[in-house]
C-alpha cells in the first residue's frame, strides 16, 4: 500500500479554493456534517463505505484528505467505549498513537484491543485511490504526481479534466506534464471536435502503453448497429496507425524482456553452479551436498535478519561475508573429515556427500522446524525500474544479475590471481608434481572445497530472496546447477557462465509457447542429445588434466 | 532426487516402526491417524493430526464414547502415496480401528481408497478437494468444488465484474479437474474461450517472471481480470512476490486462491499480499464464540499462542464430532453401522452453522471470501446466504452431469440417471 505523504494544510486550502469551497471554523455545523457522515462509515457495508467516501469529498472539509489517506490506509480506527472515529498513525504500533479527524492534532493514546479498525476491501480501495489522487495532484513529490495523474485517467469526467488542466498550468516536471498531456488526449477523444481528435491522436501515438493502446482501439469497433463508435474516416484511420505504431513498440519491448528474463534465470543458473564449478569441476567431487550449502547459506541470511530486524535493509549485505563463512566452515569440515578418504572413488563420495545432505537437511529441521521461514526482502530490492510504460524490469533480478558477475569475476580474480588460486589450479592440474614443487595438497584440497562451499552459501543468499527457504530448498536446485556444470565441460568457468546463460535463456524463449513445464522438458531432452554428441560439455578440457579423469 | 530423499526417509519410517507395537487395552475404541508426519506434506499434515489428537484429549476428559476411552493409533504415511495404503490396511487389518481421520493431498485418499472399501473402513478426509467421487467408506468434510471454486468465481463475476480469466495452477490432479470444472462453467456462462487462459506450472515452481508478466499482458486487455489460483503450497509466495515486484496489486488484478490459509501465510513476509483473496469454507478471524473456543482449546493444547487455526483443521472438528455424535445414538461402533446412520446427523460448525451429512457423504458448509490483510488474517468480504450442501459430482461436466450419488436410498456413489445403471464405486 502506498503511504502518501500528509500534506501541509495549505495544499488542502489550496484545492478547496479551486473547487470553490471556504473551509468553516472548528466545530461549525459543517463539521458536526463531516462528523456524521464519518460516523456512518462504522456499520456501512463495503459498498456503502465507497458511496460515504465520496460524500465525504464531496463536503469539502479540510480534514477530507487526511480522513481518506487514513481510511485507504487502513489507519481508521474507532473507539469502542465511545464509538468516536479517530486516525491513528500507525496501525503496527500498540498503543496506537491517535489523531484527531477535524483538528488533525494529537488526541493521546489508546490499547489497540479498546479500538477497531475500519475495513476496506479492493472495491473501496479503488475508489479511495482515485480520490485520493484528486488531491495528491498538488503533492510535493514528483512520483506521487504522476501516480495521481495515471490513477485519474482511468475515469476521467469533467471536474478530473479540469484540475488537470488547471495543474498543466503551473506543472513543471516534464514526465508529470507529459503524464497530464496523455491524460487530457485520452479526455479529448470524448470530444465532439473531430480536429481535437486527431491532435489527441497524434499525441498518443508516442505512447506505449497498454492502457492508451486500449483506448485507441476501441474507436475501431463498431456499435452494435453495426455503424463505427468513430464517424469521422480520418480519425479512424489515425487512430489504426496509432495503434499499429504503439503495438509494434510493444513487441519490440516485449522482447526485450523476454531477454532480460532469460538474462536473470541464467544468472540463477550459474550463481547455484559455480560453487559446484570449483568442487565438483576443479576438484573431481561429487559433491551431493552442494545444495544443502546452499540451503545454509538462505538460512544465515534469515538468522541475520531476526538478530538485526530493524536494518532489514543492509541485512541482506551482512548475509553475504557470513553465509560464504557458515558454508566454507561446513565445507572445510566435510572435506577434513569424509571427502578426503574417499579421493578418486567417486561413487562412495557421492554416496558418502548424499549422506550429509539428508544430515543437513534434518539438522535444519531440528533447529528451525520443517516450516518455511519468512525471508524479508528489503525495499531496495522490492518493486521495479520503469523504463518506459511498456518496460518494467524488477530490481530483484536485476540486483541478481549484477551480483553474479560480481561473484564470477571475484572467483577468476582468487583463481588467476592468488597465490591460493596458483596452488588449486596446479594440484589440479597434477598433484604429485604439485606436491614435489612444496605445495600442501591437502592444505589446499581442504581450501578449494571451502572455496566452492562457501559460494554456494553466497548463491544461498540469492536464493532466499527468489524463492522459500525451508530444508527442501537445496533439493529444487542441486539437479540445475551439476546440468549446467556438465554441459558447460566440467572443469572450465567460462563453460558454466555460457552454459547456465544459454540454459536461462533457451528456457525462458520456450516459455511463453510451451508452459513452464513443456519448456523444462526440452531443455533436457536437447542436453541429453548435446552431451550424447560431446559428452565433455561445451568447453572440454584439454591437456592431460582432462586425461587423469 | 525428491522422489530418492522422500522413499529413503519411508523406509527408515518403516523400519522404525517394527518396534513401535502399541499394547491395546481391551476397554478402548482406537481411532485411527492417517497423516503425513516426515516428507513434503508433513507441513500441513502434522497440524491435523495434533488437531485429532487435541479432540480425542478433550473426549476422553468428558468420559470417551459410551463410557470407552479413545485411543489414537498415529501412523506416519511419510508423503508416501502407495505407503498411505500400506498404513490404512494396517490401521484397519491389524490395529482394527473404529474410524480413521486422514489423507490431504487427493493422490493419496485415491491409494487408500481400494483399502478402506475392501476392509469396510471408515474415512473422514477433512480437505477441499476436486469432487467427482462418492465412496461408501468416506465422508468428505472438506469443500467439494461447488462449495468453494464456483462461488469464488461467482462472486468476482457478480461483486467484482471478472470479464477475464486467468486460470493459474500446479501441475497435479486438483488443479486439472478443478480447472476443467471451472472452464466449463465459464463457457456456460457465455465467457468467451479467448477471456480464459489456462496454464500449469510444476511443483515448487520459483521463477515467476515470465508467467506474471503474461497475466499482466493478458490482463491489459481492457476488460477486468482476475486470476484463480489453484497454485500449490511453496511455489505461491515466490508467485505473489513476483506480482507484487510487477506492481500487479489486488485492486488491478485479483487474485483468488484455493489453497493458501492461515497456516499457509504464517511463514510468509505477507505484505505484498494485502489485498489477494482466498475462498474457504472457514477463516480464523471470524467471530463466533465456538470458534474463540476452538482456537483457545488450540493454543493450549499446541502450547503456542502464536499457532493459527485453518479451514481443514475445522473440517477435522466437525467429522470427528459428527463420528462421536452418531457412535453415541447408535451404541455401536462398527464402522458398517455408523456409515448406514451417518447422513442425516448434523453437528454445529464453528461459524455458527450447521454441517449435515448428506446421501452422498459430502456435508453443508458456509462459503467465505476473504482478502489478506497484513496480520496474515483474512478479512471477510463476502458469505454465502446459508449452508451450501456438496456436490459430489459436478453438474458442469459432461462427463459427470448426470451422476448421482446416493448411499441412502439409491446405495450407489455412481448412478448414471439416464441409462438408471449404478456403475463404478457401487455398492451391492
């Protein structure tokens, strides 16, 4: 719900000497008026509640405003002893602090069980918005202008047509009077003047969206008489190129996010992959477990988010360096006390690592319980980037996406160029040569595995903000990320991002023709058929490394 | 892997189990516990069997069944369907139950079903489900469809305006039936087929994008739509997170599921939910003294205060009052008696109305809208004007128009009335 900032009582003055109105002194029989009709929003049904609303708007009280803002809200309240309506500040709090509805000061404090909320559903909220947005057109803030505007050309009669014109006047943001001049074009298409129409028209046509596009249309139908709902020829066939015009844009931009859905699935994709890239690539382990890690990493995150609930905002950053820790230490114990006996015996590794996955998981369910726990995203990463009407791109992917790349690269920087990096690359390559050269293999071995770990707990992070995390959380993921490891050719880094990128991108470019489950289907079957022609995976490994395995 | 995870973890249920032989004192009526306890349902499932528990508790402190105490035997199906049948033959072979409380998901009441009508068991299944069934040897107290999918849909085409359809669910045998049942009645209702869409996404599905992006492509076509969920379980809150980073709200674009309660919300950041709605036949907000009883017997017994109450916790209430209300008039508990004595008893509900059992051994239930609010709970918009009695085959179907069930006078759950022929799950 959006909280619209409670204007200054001038913006309120402001509007009343628009409309004609002269606000009465305190307790006047206005607001004995104002009072009553507020009183009956207590026992009204939702449909009488929007009718009270918009009598309330109607009287011109100065408290109008506040009193629906509170009511859309839900921050109506009344006093169960006295049945008296007051606004309360916030709803969460207990006390609720309250509000007077006429004078808007303070009116002390009340238990939040002496006091009763008043319900809105989605039919009132809706009018309520509306109204709301009559008067939040005079709003400080830019955003809260332009939502108004958009909210009011949904039903644009007369006196909304009128304050719009009125705000063009003094309007000098530009995204807001290009939201006003879409608003009166779609007003004008009403109009009797046909040359007003093409105008309109013409101003429309650099608009994308959806809702304009609608509204265009229509002028092309016919009446159920069969006659056109638009006479005039020449509007009609302006109006059929402005549609023409606005759907191609859309499609244009549709793919666009086709591109950028299939973009932040692939990042998904090797954000859960690129640990598995190290242990089970660099190393040679099957490492069944690699998606409990994950799991851990989710479950840090929610741990700090309950030890710092009031910076929910930055938790998700601390998450980060202690979910890599949590991991790397469980990683760096399972290769010190199971996977290092088990070296070049894969099938008991992945045995043995099968094992502690079903330990982690029940672990986990003796701690926190088999319920899923609730995650808070930040309200950095909730909502979207509006790039234009037709393009919306949510933060929380796109935040992904950047993420990624930011893991990937700092992997290939520790790999390429780090004195530990140096040492895993050349007990890879070959280990008894490592080992002459001084190099402590399993010093490193126990690194590498942590290394790997503790990315995986970092893509656990990631994941808590996609997805539910509960103790099945590693289970949905740990299938994707060895399929993108093996298609990508184990063993290589680059072969991960390519594959998991094209994976994301394949599958999100099915979707839309084949359903979620068709399109997951062919992704197999054709990795099957790929890795039936090149079995080591796009990028295989050359050299004699690839020989020892 | 799943699949791997779920069948190791039965098998050490099973092996545990071996040793887990309860000593039956002779004095006692078993009640039998089919839910799940360990695997993907055991979210759902442990609640009602601590709610079957919690009664038998609260029976045997007012003195049992005709002077009897009651004696729950617990076996855990671990969210194992051919294991569900396993354990109901045990129930019913071995530990001889008077009656069985149990199953959730419809896979698993199907696997049970050959058990319980070879063995003359007695089921009561406390979960809305897809209808098209009448067996002699259950009792549905959960909603069938025509007391939860179609008023939903009727009220947002009445109340709301719904010209368009999203029909969103998981891939799985509720959502299908329920989703071709709902079809149907559109298109009757002069819907046209390109104002429904129709899509299915697998279990704990989490990449909603694509999908939320084409509602809200399918929902800007200028007419009012709305989406009716049948998504299930875990894939709902990346879902509704989804079309709350979209900026689809509630007022745009309902969304009305069928499988997200109280229970369901508990674990969830429920603040882009504001708004959805929900259709069941019981909500924990609603004031009633029964239900503030209920609740309070609740949270004592679970000692959680915090704990919620949901609509398949209800419908165990009201069939394990139905079972003491009919042993009681009866004076017997043979499960043959009490099923031919079953239809016709009424117990109060805990909204303040009353649950019949009807001939087809569904019963009466209120149906309720509500819309999230932020506490979690569900704020009541719409109710049904009395009871609605359930159908157990749907009247939208072609397929099934004309069956009727009937274990009174027709004693048949599959009556076709007009070739007059009792087919299918017959009885002598």
């Amino acid at each position: 719900m959006k909280r619209l900032p409670t204007g200054g009582q001038w913006l309120t003055m402001l509007l009343l000497a628009l409309v004609g109105v002269v606000p009465g002194r305190a307790q006047s029989p206005k607001d004995a008026a104002f009072l009553s009709t507020l009183g009956e929003l207590r026992e009204a049904s939702y449909s009488d509640k929007a009718t009270i609303a918009e009598r309330l708007g109607q009287s011109g009280h100065p408290s109008v405003r506040a009193v629906l803002t509170a009511l859309l809200d839900s921050r109506l309240y009344y006093r169960n002893s006295d049945q008296k309506i007051f606004i309360v500040k916030s709803a969460d709090a207990d006390p609720l602090s309250l509000i007077d509805p006429l004078s808007l000061k303070s009116a002390g404090s009340a238990a939040a069980s002496d006091m009763t909320q008043i319900g809105t559903n989605n039919g009132l909220r809706s009018v309520l918005r509306m109204t709301v947005a009559h008067y939040s057109l005079s709003s400080p803030d830019a955003s809260v202008r332009t939502d108004a505007v958009r909210e009011m050309s949904r039903s644009l009669d007369e006196p909304a047509v009128a304050l719009l014109r009125q705000r063009l006047g003094v309007e000098t943001n530009s995204g807001v009077r290009k939201e006003i001049a879409t608003a009166l074009a779609l007003a004008a298409l009403e109009g009797p003047d046909g040359k007003a129409r093409l105008d309109a028209i013409a101003t429309l046509k650099s608009s994308v969206d959806q809702d304009v596009r609608n509204r265009l249309a229509l002028l092309l139908g016919k009446n159920g008489d069969g006659s056109f709902v638009e006479s005039d020829e020449n509007v009609r066939k302006a109006a059929a190129g402005a549609v023409a015009t606005i759907d191609h844009w859309r499609t244009f931009y549709s793919g666009f996010e086709t591109l950028f859905f299939g973009l932040s699935l692939g990042s998904v994709l090797v954000l859960i992959a690129v640990g598995l890239a190290i242990t089970f690539g660099v190393m040679g382990v099957i490492n069944m477990a690699h998606g409990e890690l994950m799991m851990l990493g989710a479950y840090t995150t929610y741990v700090v988010q309950s030890a710092m609930p009031d910076h929910i905002g930055i938790s998700i950053v601390v998450a980060i360096p202690a979910a890599f820790i949590v991991a790397g230490l469980v990683g760096v114990l399972m290769e010190r006390t199971i996977i290092r006996f088990l070296y070049g015996r894969p099938l008991e590794t992945l045995l043995a690592t099968f094992g502690v996955s079903l330990i982690l998981q029940q672990t986990v369910r003796s701690i926190f319980s088999a319920n899923n726990r609730s995650v808070v995203t930040p309200d950095w990463m909730s909502g979207s980037l509006r790039l234009n009407d037709a393009l919306d791109i949510t933060w929380n992917r796109l935040y992904i996406i950047i993420f990624t790349m930011i893991v990937f690269s700092l992997i290939l920087l520790v790999l390429k160029r780090t004195r530990i990096g140096l040492d895993i690359r050349a007990v890879s390559q070959n280990r008894a040569m490592a080992r002459a050269m001084g190099i402590r293999t399993q010093w490193v071995d126990a690194m590498t595995f942590g290394l790997g770990s503790g990315v995986a707990g970092v893509a656990g992070v990631a994941l808590s903000q996609l997805t539910n995390v509960g103790p099945n959380l590693g289970q949905s993921y740990i299938i994707d990320s060895f399929m993108v490891v093996v298609f990508g050719g184990v063993g290589n880094l680059w072969g991960s991002l390519i594959g998991g990128m094209s994976m994301g991108m394949v599958n999100e470019l099915l979707e839309p023709y084949a359903g979620a489950v068709l399109a997951k289907i062919f992704v197999l079957i054709a990795l099957i058929l790929f890795i039936q022609a090149r079995p080591r995976g796009l990028f295989p490994q050359k050299g004699r490394a690839a020989e020892d395995r | 892997m799943k699949r791997n995870a779920v069948y190791m973890s039965a098998w050490l249920l099973i092996a545990g189990f071996a040793f887990s032989k309860g000593a039956a004192a002779q004095d006692t009526i078993k009640v039998g516990v089919l839910h799940s306890l360990s695997g993907t349902m055991a979210i759902s499932e442990t609640t009602l069997k601590d709610t079957v528990l919690m009664m038998i508790d609260a029976q045997n402190k007012k003195g049992g069944v005709m002077g009897k105490k009651l004696e729950a035997v617990v076996v855990d199906p671990a969210s194992n369907w051919p294991l569900f049948a396993e354990k109901a033959a045990q129930l019913l072979e071995k530990d001889k139950v008077a009656v069985t409380f149990g199953c959730w998901t419809s896979v698993s009441r199907k696997s049970v079903l050959p058990v319980f009508e070879k063995d003359d068991g007695l089921l009561f299944y406390p979960v809305q489900y897809e209808g098209e069934e009448s067996s002699k040897n259950v009792i549905y107290t959960g909603a069938a469809p025509n007391q939860q999918a179609i008023p939903a849909v009727d009220y947002l085409m009445k109340e709301v305006g719904v010209k368009r359809w999203v029909l969103e669910g998981t891939d799985y045998v509720y959502p299908r039936t329920t989703n071709k049942i709902l079809e149907a009645y559109l298109l009757g209702k002069g819907v046209a087929p390109a104002d429904i869409s129709i899509n299915y996404t697998p279990f704990g599905y989490s990449d909603w994008q694509a999908r939320v992006a084409a509602i809200k492509k399918f929902g800007s076509a200028g007419k009012k739509t709305a989406v009716v969920s049948t998504i299930n379980g875990d894939a709902n809150v990346p879902f509704y997170k989804e079309l709350g980073n979209q900026k689809i709200s509630a007022e745009d674009i309902p969304v009305v599921a069928f499988s997200v309660g109280e229970e369901e919300l508990s674990g969830v950041d429920t603040k882009p939910l504001v708004g959805e709605l929900a259709a069941w036949n019981y909500f924990e907000s609603i004031n009633t003294p029964a239900n503030k009883a209920f609740i309070n017997q609740w949270h004592a017994f679970i000692k959680n205060p915090k704990r919620t109450t949901n609509d398949p916790m209800e419908a165990t209430y009201i069939g394990f009052n139905l079972w003491v209300k009919t042993v009681e008039k009866i004076k017997s508990t043979d499960p043959e008696k009490v099923i031919a004595a079953l239809p016709g008893m009424e117990t109060p509900n805990l909204t303040g109305g009353t649950a019949k059992v009807l001939p087809n051994h569904h019963i009466t239930k209120p149906v309720y809208i509500g819309e999230v609010k932020a506490d979690g709970q569900f704020n009541v918009v719409w109710k049904s004007a009395g009871e609605v009695p359930g159908d157990a085959w749907s009247d939208f179907l072609p397929g099934s128009k004309n069956i009727e069930a009937d274990w009174v006078t027709l004693k048949c759950g599959n009556y076709n009335t007009v070739t007059k022929k009792c087919s299918g799950q017959n009885y002598k």
